[in-house]
C-alpha cells in the first residue's frame, strides 16, 4: 500500500511539506496567521493529493489528483514568494523552501507527461 513513497515526485513533496510545516510553525503569529495558514494547506495539499490518487487505484483518477497536487504545489511556492517580500519570512528560509517546492513541482510535471497529459504541454 506505501508504494506512493516511492515516487520521486512523493518525496520531494513530503520533504516540501515538512519544510514549510516547520518554518513557518515558529513564526505564526496575528499577522502572519492567514498567508502561513494558506501556504500550510497548499504544501499540504501537495502530498495528500499524490497519496489519493495514487491510493484510488485508476488511471483518469490519479491524473486528476496529480494536477491538483501540480496546482497546490505552483500556489505554495507563490505564496512563499509573497511572504519573502511582506519579510513574513527571511531571504534564506523562504528560497530554500522555493527550492524544494519547485523541486516538487518539476518532478509532479514530468510525472503527468510521463502519464501523457496533454493539459501541461504548455507547462514549462
């Protein structure tokens, strides 16, 4: 059943998400709140969506799962870019977790071509 865990585009997403869950832990406060809230459930998202779809077992399915996970993983990383520059979070943290969400989401892409998806030929 853990197959999922060997999927490249299923580690960096796990490697994501914990990225994001402790970075941005520390630093929640009032005004923080709703970004790192939103940011937590996209990076979230990203891997929950991997494990569903690869869990539900068809093909039409987990291609679906697999662009929701893409479009999570492209609003993660653009909310890590938002709290960059309002300095929710510090130059370092936030470009490590842009390289490890952009990690994430490249891997996701192959992965719906590789799958023969249309839908992301335009996708860089």
């Amino acid at each position: 059943m853990y197959k999922y865990r060997s999927l490249e585009a299923w580690k960096h997403a796990h490697a994501a998400v914990i990225a994001v869950l402790r970075a941005t832990d520390e630093k929640r406060q009032p005004k923080t709140w709703a970004l790192f809230d939103q940011l937590r459930r996209a990076a979230v998202s990203v891997e929950a969506n991997i494990v569903e779809g690869y869990a539900l077992g068809t093909t039409p399915l987990y291609q679906r799962h697999l662009r929701i996970a893409v479009g999570s993983a492209a609003e993660a990383e653009s909310l890590v870019r938002v709290a960059i520059e309002v300095e929710y979070l510090s130059d370092s943290i936030g470009k490590d977790l842009e390289r490890q969400l952009g990690n994430a989401l490249r891997t996701l892409i192959g992965l719906v071509r590789k799958r023969s998806s249309p839908f992301l030929e335009r996708v860089p």
